[in-house]
C-alpha cells in the first residue's frame, strides 16, 4: 500500500490578509503594530540602512559612465558582497563602436621586510555589446552585475577582503594594500569601411568594496554599571583578566565590564567598567598621584588593539597597532573597603568609555592569508599586567533603537 506523500506547507513571512464580511465589508486581521494588554514585544530586530538613491558619474573623453545606487556625491562608488552593481554606459560617436567591454579587478599586496607578494582577487570581464549583435552600437547601454562576495586561492575559497591600506610605523616592516577597479574599454574601427583596424578608449575609476554588518543587539543606553548590573545583567559581559602568577598578586582580582554583545560598529562609543579588589595596602599604589618623573599618567588603561596577520611567501607574520584609547576616570570613593572580607580588603572602581579612531574605517575580518583580529585591553603598568580579550568590530552601528523596554 502506497502512502501518499504529503508536502510541506512554505512558511510565509507575509501578514494576514483581510477577510469580507457577509456585507461585504473588509474586516481587519487580528494584528497590530504595538502589543495589546497581556502582550509583549520579546525583540525588534534594527532596520536596515537607508536605500542609496543618488548617481556616480564619470566621464573620460567620449565615455561617461554612470553608477545607481549610490550615496550622494561619494568619493568612490561603494560596494559590498553580492551587492547589485547597476547603471549605463554613453558613448559620443558610437557609429564606430565596434565592442564594449566592462572590467571589474581586485588586487591584494602583501609586503614584509623578506619580500612582497601581490594576490590577484577578481578579474570578471562583461561584453556589454559587441559588433556581433548585428545593429549599431546605442549611445547609451544599460548594464547589471553581481559584485563578488569571494576568491579562490590555492584550493579554498576566501571572503573578498576590504578596501584597505595599512603601513604601521615601526619595525618590523608591514604594508598592506587592498584595491579594486572598475573599467570601461570601448573598442572602435579607425575607419568605418575597415573594421580589422581598431582603437582603444579606457575609462577607469576605485571602487570602494566595505563589507557591511551590525551587531546583533545595541549597546545599553544606561552606561553606569552598578545601577542596572542587578535589573538588566544580560546588558553586560564580565571579563575576569588575568593577573599571572606573581605571588605578590595572588589575592588580586580584576573584572572588566563590556556591552554584552561582543560585537561593536566601528562608531560604537563603547562603556566599560573596570573593578580591582584585593589587599588595601596593594591598592594604595593605584591611588597615589603619579610623581613628576613618572611617565605613567594613569595606574590602568583600557585601549582597542588590533592584530594585523599575513602570510606571505608561507611565512606569517603579525603587527599589533593601537587603533582606540580609553578615557577612565576613578569612581569615588577612591577606595572601597569591604566589610565582608574584612577591613584589610578593598576595591577600587573605574568608569569610561572606549572608541576606535577615526582612521578606522574597516571591522575585523578574514581573508586567509590577511586576518585582523581586534582586542580590548586591560593594563596595569605598575604591576606588569595586560590582558586581552578578542572582540568584533562591524562596519555599521545599530540603527532605530526600539528602547530597552522592548528588549525583554
């Protein structure tokens, strides 16, 4: 006995539709935009960012070409993985036009004091129109493409890296160049009545390729930790660093207090909390003005570090660079002392907040032979202390908060 085989239902993102009544009046579905009494919003997810409607334009000699979708008046169009790649291309005197050719290349440099290597990322090449086609070429030619989203090198496929460039001051030498070019070459018959002869027009420009991604929950709006640790703990994440094993340190303890979500736009303002605890007489060295020959303007610091990794010729090598710095201040009173453990025990509290620069314009990513990788890092100069701890930076910042209450 054969059973029929019963499909699955496709799920549908889509909202109720309206119904009739007997009198033929439309009757609105049981939804609404807000909760009702009883109900409440468990999550609201960020919108996107806003759709681009503005033009780049370009022209070189008789070629212009023109970009959709674009902000308005951009240095370079921008592009991300996968992106539609939409616009046209006008020639002046294109009865000649014989082929018209579009070019998308990428390219990746890679350099060390032992040598250099260039990788080449794209290559795609459009024939938009060509002679073939028997009419004569249009003044103007729609085009649309896919951007890229990976390379192939050696046997995997990798994500397209960013457009960079880095040269960290110091030793030892690092550079690091990531481009990518966009080209009309437009193929004309240097007399009509004989084809074979042919000339060349290029029109060439940068493209800017920046992966976009947000983080997957805002930051809290309230950054003082110890009113809104108790009523919203999932607001943050609690860093135990490392103290080592110096035997004078043994009964130190150091919490760094980040944005739960691990996961910050390059813009973020991020808060943090710093709290040492451990013997009073150990913290007094915390607390102490700096001397006037001291270079140490503070007793801990809390600054962004980013690690630049490339292997080349099969050799890796890495750069760390500081690309933000953290402005703490000491929260009163100076010292703590606790009741609990005792009066030889104590804490001392720090709040702030930390930005990468300016200058940063990529997150972190992965390209296999190019990795950056980011860390917040917590020091204690006067007791020879650094802990890092890996997190993420996204090119965008969450957008349309929807408020903490409806974060539940």
């Amino acid at each position: 006995m054969q059973v029929p085989l019963r499909m699955p239902v496709p799920l549908s993102s889509s909202l109720p539709p309206y119904y009739l009544s007997s009198d033929s009046v439309l009757i609105p579905p049981t939804y609404s935009p807000e909760p009702t009494p009883g109900e409440e919003c468990l999550s609201r997810p960020s919108f996107g960012r806003p759709l681009r409607t503005g033009e780049f334009k370009k022209t070189n000699g008789r070629i212009t070409l023109t970009l959709k979708e674009q902000a308005d008046n951009p240095p370079a169009p921008t592009y991300g993985p996968g992106d539609l790649v939409a616009g046209t291309i006008r020639i002046q005197g294109s009865g000649t036009v014989t082929e018209v050719v579009l070019k998308l290349s990428g390219r990746l440099d890679l350099a060390t004091a032992h040598g250099g290597q260039p990788i080449e990322l794209v290559k795609d090449s459009y024939t938009v129109w060509s002679d073939n086609m028997r009419f004569l070429c249009p003044a103007s030619i729609p085009f649309s493409l896919i951007f890229p989203s990976t390379f192939k090198y050696g046997e995997q496929h990798w994500p397209l890296p960013p457009s960079v460039q880095i040269t960290p001051p110091g030793r030892p030498f690092t550079y690091v160049r990531c481009i990518y070019t966009m080209s009309v070459v437009v193929s004309t018959a240097l007399h009509p009545r004989f084809s074979l002869w042919r000339g060349e027009k290029t029109l060439s420009l940068p493209v800017n390729f920046r992966p976009t991604a947000y983080p997957p929950r805002p930051i809290t709006p309230d950054t003082n930790l110890l009113p809104t640790v108790k009523t919203a703990p999932d607001e943050w994440y609690q860093v135990l660093c490392n103290i080592g094993h110096q035997l004078e340190l043994k009964n130190i303890h150091c919490s760094l207090f980040i944005p739960s979500a691990l996961i910050y736009g390059l813009s973020d303002s991020i808060p943090i909390h710093l709290q040492i605890s451990g013997p009073a007489t150990k913290l007094m060295q915390l607390v102490r003005p700096p001397s006037a020959n001291s270079k140490t303007q503070s007793p801990v610091r809390v600054h962004l570090m980013r690690r630049i990794s490339l292997f080349v010729r099969g050799e890796r090598q890495c750069r760390n660079i500081t690309i933000g710095e953290g402005v703490l201040s000491i929260l009163p009173p100076p010292i703590c002392y606790s009741e609990k453990c005792g009066p030889h025990e104590a804490s001392i509290d720090w709040a702030g907040a930390v930005q990468c620069e300016s200058t940063i314009t990529v997150g972190t990513f992965d390209s296999g032979m190019l990795y950056v990788k980011d860390f917040i890092v917590v020091s204690i100069p006067a007791w020879s202390i650094e802990h890092k701890h890996q997190v993420q930076f996204v090119s965008d910042t969450w957008l349309n908060d929807p408020g903490p209450v409806d974060r539940v």
